[in-house]
C-alpha cells in the first residue's frame, strides 16, 4: 500500500501543481448568514462534531472524574468478505458534558490496523497503524472537543446550497470488508446517514438540510465497473467528477495538484487512524487522503483525493486510514451559522444525563418577605430542570427577653422581641430585685460567659467559689442541666426568662 502511494505521489509532483481557482471567498465563521447568500469557496458554521484534542490538564483532570458508559467503535480487524466476520478492536468512546461543553472521551486499548482485513500473521500490529505516527498510542484516554463544523461552499444549485466540509473530521474505512461494493451499499454510506447525521445535527439544523437523489456515475478508469443505482441520501461524500469540476473552484486535471482539494485531518480524526504526511520536506506536510463515492479502478476500490489534492487512483474499499470530508445541501431559504452552531448548545445526538445540579437563585424568607427555594439546574450543561417555588413569610417569633437585670437599687427590664430578626414591639416590663441576680454565679454584678463556666464546672463536680441564690436558672426549686441549658440559650439572645 506505502509503495502504491508513493508511486501516486509522485505522479501528482510531476504533473506539477496548479493554485486554487482564484474564487474569492468569504468566511462567516460564527457569523449568521441566509443560505442563499453565499457562494463558491465560502465558509460558514453548522452542526457540532469532536474536533481539538484536549491539552489543558486541569480540564483533563476534571473530565477524568465523570463516570460515563463506554461504548465500542466497533472497528474491525480480521475481517473477512467471505464469511462477513470479523474481531472487533477494542476502543471505546463516551461523550460527557462539561461547564455547558461536550467532550468525546477516547479510550485506544488496541491499535486500530489501517486495512479491516488485517490479520495478526501479516505482522505486528503497530507496523499496520497510523495512530502511532499521530501520537496516539494504546493504553491510554483522550478527550476530544466537540466544535462547530466548518463547511465550504462548491455551489449555489437549484436543489440546494452544496457544501462540504473543510476539514477531514473523520476517519472510516469506504467499505468494512474488502469485496466489490458500490456507494449503495457501502458501510460508509451508513455510518454517515445513521452515526454522523444523528451526532452531528440538532433537529433544527436537520431540518435546514435537504434529502438529495444521486445518480452514481461509473469507474473514471474503467467505464465498465458501475457506480450502483441512484441513492437518495442527507449526507453523502463528492464524486469524481464533483472532485474535478471547475465551478465547485477545483482544478479539471486527472492527475494535477490543486491547492483547493487539498485537506488536512482533525485531531479527533488522527486519533481513529487518519494517514497524515508526517514527511517534514513535503510541500504536502499534515496533508491526508480523503474518499470519493465514485468506484475506483476495481470492483473494490473506491476513488480518493491525494495529498497533494491530487483526484488521484484508488484505494481498497476496506481500508480505514482515509479521511471523510462529508457533504450536503442546505434549503436556500435556511439562515445558517451562529445560531445554530453557538458553543453553548450540545451537539444534536448528544443528551445530557443531568447527573451533577446545582441550586440557584435561592433566597431565605425573612419575617416579613417571602423567600425561594431555587431553581434547580444542570451543573454540567446550564440547562434548568426544575424552577423553585416561594417560601412563606415566617412572620416574627415576639417573646419576652431580658434586655437589663435588676440590681440592688435598680430594677431591670424586659422588652417583647423577635427571636428571629430582632424587631422589638416597643412593649416592656419592670423586673424588681428580688435579693439577688439570677444567673450571677460568680457574683460579680454581671451574667456572662464566665458565669456558664463556673455553672457547668459546679455541676461537674468542681470545687468552685459559687452564688448558690443565683443558680436555680429556671425557678423550678432545683439546680440541674436544664438550668445551665436555660443559661446558654439566654446568653446567646433567646427569648428565655431567668428568674
């Protein structure tokens, strides 16, 4: 496969390269715009998918604590065409959210082989992948952003806006087995109207994309190898002849470099196994293949595009490490962008479980205002999940304290105060000396905190200097806890008599 590569790279080289169409593009990247306003070469924002792996270890560390249910790629090795059976590679993924953003979370335990029909006898493993050289290697958990998907404009048609995207945000075998395959029936057809369609889009934006009917056109190499029957897809990849038509701004060239086919994978693409052209020297450095739908020169081969941007050969149809640049085409009526591809909003296919809330906006009632119990929301993706509800005024709680003890001479006083708040009804009472000051246990004139330590040492059993008249707190005719307890709650502003 290597050797076969290089031979079509250096064809391309040879054939020499040619620029871009010179189509004047405008990016409307986080911007809003109306379909039917743009044209060729523009880009703009829709739909959601894993993109930029996560570096920040901080942010790792906190995605690391979500417990989430892996689930299977259900990547193959050792597929047969015969038999259609195959050994699964074990790598998994979840996606989680986090602080209102989704993350895919990786986890490679086996290495993903570049061809579906690898087999253990044709060698080890880790010479038949492409996540090594992308530095991805087993053992160990990625976590991945899911981001706005960029797509750029071929054209304006009466069916639709045609777009594709700019980046190569996967990467999947054409076929899982190696047989004679047309788009119909082909696994990468599926995965794209099934996995990516329903992960990548809200229903709003399902809604902005139109159902298209293809014609499937024949081998460019062999007119003789039919492209299949007409599909009718929502997400499909371009054709050969889409690859080299000049009003889409891509070069007509069987074998010519063109800077506008060329593509570079996400790194949520190389994690899967995308090639990439590590070659430092190349003019083509970071660039990777993509797939065409459009059947390459075998029953089992499908068209691609080169490094160079070169529509270029084919490859097996069970091979796994080319890119997939998805394509489709919006309603022209449909306002796309922003709105639809804002940072806060999950991913279509994506539903948070809601595992992790939060209370806010919760306010305590006072005596005279109603307070709210809070609203509940999602810690993980802001959303709300139950509003609170009002809490009844409390109303005061008025009871006699005693804001002054009678002293020899001198009578004290109590007022009519709220235990709660405070608010004093302006209502008082004269309390004459009756010999002594009740709760004065160290006799010293004054009732406070040094008085409940000698109390609760005295009926601990300590030898202490005491005013006995002073300690029977609340008048029952004995000395015992419930005194000392009668004390605290005085000394600590309760509406409590001491006699």
């Amino acid at each position: 496969m290597k050797k076969v590569l290089s031979i079509l790279l250096a064809v391309c080289m040879l054939a020499g390269a040619f620029a871009g169409m010179g189509v004047q593009a405008t990016g409307y990247l986080g911007a809003t715009v109306k379909a039917n306003a743009l044209t060729t070469g523009d880009t703009f924002e829709m739909g959601m998918y894993p993109q930029s792996e996560v570096k920040d270890s901080s942010l790792i560390n906190e995605l690391s604590k979500i417990t989430c249910e892996m689930q299977s790629y259900g990547y193959m090795r050792n597929s047969n065409s015969e038999t259609h059976t195959y050994d699964s590679v074990d790598m998994s993924y979840a996606d989680i959210v986090y602080g209102g953003e989704a993350y895919r979370k990786v986890e490679i335990n086996e290495y993903r082989p570049y061809w579906t029909d690898y087999s253990a006898d044709w060698g080890d493993i880790e010479e038949y992948t492409e996540q090594i050289n992308n530095g991805y290697p087993v053992g160990n958990t990625y976590y991945f952003k899911w981001e706005p998907i960029v797509w750029q404009v071929l054209a304006k048609e009466n069916d639709g806006l045609y777009v594709m995207s700019k980046t190569l945000l996967d990467s999947q075998s054409y076929h899982n087995f190696w047989e004679g395959i047309t788009w119909e029936n082909s696994s990468l057809r599926a995965w794209l109207n099934d996995d990516f369609y329903n992960a990548a889009f809200s229903k709003n934006e399902k809604d902005k994309i139109n159902t298209i009917t293809h014609a499937n056109e024949n081998s460019p190499w062999d007119s003789e190898i039919n492209g299949g029957n007409d599909t009718t897809d929502n997400v499909w990849i371009i054709s050969y002849s889409d690859a080299v038509n000049t009003a889409y701004g891509f070069s007509s060239g069987l074998y010519t470099d063109n800077a506008a086919r060329r593509a570079q994978g996400s790194d949520y693409a190389k994690s899967q196994g995308l090639w990439v052209n590590n070659y430092d020297e190349s003019e083509y450095y970071g660039d990777s293949y993509w797939w065409l739908r459009s059947p390459g020169d075998d029953s089992g081969d499908a068209c691609g595009v080169g490094d160079g941007g070169c529509a270029n050969g084919s490859d097996g149809v069970s091979f796994a490490s080319d890119g997939v640049r998805p394509a489709l085409k919006i309603n022209l009526q449909s306002e796309i962008g922003k709105s639809d591809a804002a940072a806060s909003r999950l991913p279509g296919g994506l539903v948070c479980a809601h595992a992790q809330t939060e209370i806010r906006n919760a306010k305590d009632a006072t005596c005279t205002e109603e307070g709210y119990t809070g609203d509940v929301y999602c810690a993980a993706c802001g959303a709300e999940i139950q509003a609170g509800k009002a809490i009844p005024a409390a109303g005061h709680n008025f009871g006699w304290r005693i804001t002054k003890l009678a002293k020899p001479g001198e009578n004290g006083l109590k007022e009519e105060i709220c235990s709660v708040c405070g608010e004093r009804t302006g209502e008082t009472k004269h309390i004459e000396y009756t010999g002594h000051v009740t709760g004065d246990i160290s006799n010293d004139g004054e009732v406070n905190n040094k008085d409940a330590a000698r109390m609760f040492k005295y009926l601990s059993g300590w030898e202490v200097s005491i005013n006995a008249a002073a300690l029977d707190i609340d008048s029952d005719g004995k000395v015992d806890n419930r005194d000392l307890i009668r004390l605290f709650q005085y000394l600590s502003g309760w509406n409590v008599e001491i006699y």
